[in-house]
C-alpha cells in the first residue's frame, strides 16, 4: 500500500510542476520498476533462511541418503 501512496504522490508532484504527460508516464514507469526490483529483492532476504535450509537438506541427502553409483 505504501508502494502505491508513494507512486501516486510522485505522479501528482511532477503534474503539478509543469512536465510533459510522456515525461510523467516515463518517471511513473521507472519509479515503478524500481520498487518492482526492491520489493523482489526484498522478498528473497525474507525466504533466505528457507532456501539455506532446503540448500542444506538437499547436500544433505545427496551426500549421504542417495547411492552414489
């Protein structure tokens, strides 16, 4: 919900001052792929400790539950 606040606040501050509505939909679409990547971002930092444990199972049974042929 924040993400959208702040877009929407962004879009409404560069109307105000006077820009074209291709410069306004252009710093709109970068803004948002910005937070796009953050919030990706973001979100891997908070599975990360499930990743290592699944990283770790998987060493784990490939190294000594599977037959090693």
């Amino acid at each position: 919900m924040f993400e959208l606040i702040f877009v929407l606040v962004f879009i409404a501050t560069l109307l105000v001052t006077g820009l074209t509505m291709v410069t306004v939909f252009a710093a709109a679409g970068f803004a948002l792929l910005v937070m796009v990547l953050l919030g990706m971002l973001g979100a891997v930092f908070k599975i990360l400790p499930w990743l290592i444990v699944i990283a770790l199972g998987f060493w784990f049974f490939k190294h000594y539950v599977c037959c090693s042929r």
